[in-house]
C-alpha cells in the first residue's frame, strides 16, 4: 500500500510531497513526489499519540463525579464514588465501555493505548468473570477498535502500607503474585493472537503491593520479555509520601530507586511529588515519568515539576487516566500551562534546539510515551510501525499554518478537534472524521450508562 501525503512530520522534520509505502503494517519506503498508484490523502499528517495511562472502565463514571460534598472532596473520596461504581460492572460491560473509549482515543489522535488494568475480576463467581476472561475482554475491545494496545495486568494486594488487609470493595483487584504471574504468562500467550499488542505489567502502587512481590513480579515478566514496559502509581497524593515515609522512611520514588533496579522501560505514573533527589534518580535512570495532567488536575493531585525536569533532559509521556478528558491536545496543553501559571513565564517547555513548543511537547511524549509501551512506535521513519494522524487543513488554515506553528495552533489554538483520519499499524481506523462501529458501540454504551447509578 503506498500513501501520498502533501505535508508530513517525518522523523527528520517537516516534509512535503511524499510517498508512504507500508507493508504488514510497516513503514517499508518514503519516496519524494507521487508515486503511482498510491492513494492522495489531504491534510497535514503527523504521528499518531501514545496514551501512557488508562483505567478504561472509569471513562463511564466521568462527569458524575464533580458534585460538592460536605464533608470535602479529595482524590480519597473520588476514589470511594468510584469504587461503588464500579461494583455494578459486568466483564461484558467492561468490554463496551472499553471499546467506546478506544474509538474515542482514536478520534482525538491517540493511536496507542497502555492499559493499566486492575479491575480483574467480574462482579460473581463464574469462570466467565475470570480474570484471564476480562484480560481478553480488553484486548477484543482494543482489537475491534483498532488501536494499538500494550496491556499492563496490574499486581493489587493490600489497601495500605504495612500489608493492610483489602477493602471489600477491592475485591475484584485481588491476586497472590503467583496467580498474578500466571495471568502476566498467559497475557503473553493471548496477546500473540491479537494485532498490535504487547503486555507488561503494572505493580499498583507501593501501598498496594509489598517488597518481596514487586521483586518477584518484576522477575516474573522480564523472564517473558527483558524491555516489558513496568509501569506504577509512585506519588500521585501527598498523603501517600507521608504513608510512605512513615512506613518505610523514605519518599515513594526514594524507596523505589534503593530497592529496585529501575530503567528506562519503567513509567512513573504521577511523578507528582518528588523532591531534587528524587527527580534526578528518574533522570539519570532514563525512566519515563507518566503525566496525566487533566486527571491530576480534575482530582486535586498538584503539580508535576515540568520545567526542571524537562530542561535537565527528563522523559515524559502523557496519560488521559481517569479519563475526564479524551484528548492528547489538551493534555499537552495543561502540561504547559500549570508551569506557565507557575512560573509566570511563557514558552516554558521548549528548547533552543525545538523551540515550538507544541512540537516539543508533541515529540517528546511520543519519545517518553515508546520507551515505555512497545518499541517501534512514536515517529513516521522507515522501519516503524504506520501508526498517522491526519489534521484537517480547512480547519487548520484557520490558524497559523506554516510548517513550523502547526503543532502550536493544534495544541493551543484550534477551538475544535482538528483530526480526520487515523491509520494504525498500516489500517485506516477513522475515516472523514468516522469509525466504522461507532454509531453501533456509541448506542451500546448509551444504554449502558442509562442503566446504571452514579
Ligand atoms: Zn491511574
């Protein structure tokens, strides 16, 4: 299959009047001019976004959580509405929010999605809610999509430091680390008979999981795999740095460079409070530190230190977690903005070498965003993976559309979603702004939401 493209991001940079040949999904030649018979695309094409951090089920509990309490709203107390949601969720259900919310990704320009998935267990006994049946449930969501997902089956064991016995309400996360492996073996297994999906795996968070464990889980899959993305919740909330250092002595991230080998397949989702140590152990670690400014945001988490870390050389991706929002832009947006806010400066994530800021961001969290799913993704150069976003450009003229601004007026101008079509691993997904299943999936869902109480 060859594409022609009038202008195209390429690894090198900005190109125009090229021709894309794609073979089983892969980028095999780029050749200047028409080449006949390829199919004439118009807009501007760029790579495709990789999303570092989803719970896909809470996508259908967005927007039902922003009702003052009296008693005070915290990350804590979002996380008990959510957890009685979620008690209502079938493995069948799981599979349609999951699918609704990969097309939605898609729409938005995320051509990837890493997984991180603890909602094991469906809500009875039945060898249908199993484990490996909702390990499944996710990768045919992922599939029917069309998107590239990287499952992360997350190790859940304790609600606190010190061991703390689960709630009831975690129930459904629950897994001794031998069974846990077990499931991590045949995810492995699974994964090989689905299209564009690796596995890794997801160690919760320190409070969740104990040493021993951890140690034994991280074995466990770089056995299966040495680069398998490892990725955990490390700092999201001052109160866990408190549990953390009352239990342990040590800050979260402290704790985890001293007792684990940490490289640069590892994703530190929420790096949010972190000290200079702290920082500089990510860095000169090369591990990837996973942001998820709408979701830090909505839930009161704080503030990233962007600035520092970006300009000593730190890895980022970005991640829509919880879902409040489905959009790379706006992440990307946030990310910049709250160290503009806090900084009192403009332009802050940038470099003299990249001085646009929107294709900084861009390509940085592409960079961070493949260290730590699956390796040939993040840029259009021979040899990768045809993952493309293509932007509109009516849409785009309406802004500053010269090579160098597309990215900023994609990132901080455009008033509506400027993506129209999505290819992944060689396959047009989004059409004219359209997949194929989404009136059928989005009525699905609709019914979904109507029957179930927030
Ligand atoms: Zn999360």
């Amino acid at each position: 299959m060859k594409i022609f493209f009038e202008r195209i991001l390429l690894s090198t940079g900005w190109a125009h009047n090229k021709t894309v040949a794609i073979e089983n999904g892969v980028i095999t030649a780029i050749e200047s001019g028409f080449v006949e018979g390829a199919e004439k695309v118009d807009g501007t094409a760029i790579p495709g976004m990789i999303n570092c951090h989803s719970h896909a089920f809470q996508r259908a509990f967005a927007g039902f959580s922003e009702i003052k309490h009296e008693n005070g709203d915290s990350f804590w107390s979002w996380r008990d509405v959510m957890y009685k949601f979620l008690k209502q969720l079938s493995t069948d259900d799981i599979g349609i929010i999951a699918q609704h919310l990969y097309i939605e990704m898609l729409k938005a320009g995320y051509t990837r999605v890493a997984e991180f998935h603890y909602l094991h267990f469906g809500k009875d006994n039945t060898p249908q809610s199993s484990a490996v049946n909702m390990a499944k449930t996710i990768f045919e969501a992922g599939n029917a999509a069309g998107i590239g997902l990287t499952l992360l089956p997350v190790l859940y064991q304790f609600s606190g430091f010190g061991e703390k016995a689960p709630l009831a309400n975690q129930q459904r996360f629950i897994h001794s680390v031998d069974d846990f492996n077990a499931l991590v073996t045949e995810c492995f297994e699974y994964s090989q008979t689905y299209e564009n999906t690796n596995v890794g795996i997801a160690p919760h968070s320190l409070r969740a999981v104990n040493k021993s464990s951890l140690i034994c889980a991280v074995e466990h899959v770089r056995a299966l795999d040495p680069m398998a993305p490892i990725h955990i919740h490390i700092a999201e909330q001052q109160k866990e740095v408190d549990d953390c250092l009352t239990f342990y002595g040590k800050r979260p991230v402290e704790w985890l460079f001293d007792n684990i080998t940490v490289d640069e397949n590892w994703c530190l989702i929420h790096a949010t409070h972190i000290n200079e140590f702290e920082q500089h152990a990510i860095i000169e670690h090369g591990a990837v530190a996973g942001i998820c400014p709408t979701t830090e945001a909505n839930l009161g988490d704080g503030i990233f230190p962007a600035t520092e870390f970006v300009s000593r050389g730190g890895k980022f991706a970005i991640g829509s977690d919880s879902h409040i929002s489905v959009s790379p832009i706006e992440e990307l947006r946030w990310f910049e903005y709250t160290q503009r806010l806090i900084k009192q400066q403009r332009a802050v994530l940038a470099t003299s070498d990249q001085p646009s800021v929107g294709q900084f961001l861009w390509n940085e969290a592409l960079a961070g965003g493949q260290k730590v799913t699956t390796p040939n993704i993040g840029s259009i150069a021979v040899g990768m993976q045809a993952d493309i976003v293509v932007l509109n450009n009516n849409q785009l003229a309406e802004y500053a559309s010269s090579d160098e601004f597309v990215l900023d007026s994609l990132i901080f101008a455009a008033k509506a979603n400027m993506v129209k079509d999505v290819m992944v691993n060689g396959r047009w997904v989004i059409k004219d702004t359209h997949h194929q299943n989404e009136h059928q999936v989005t009525q699905k869902f609709v019914s979904l939401l109507a029957s179930l109480t927030h």
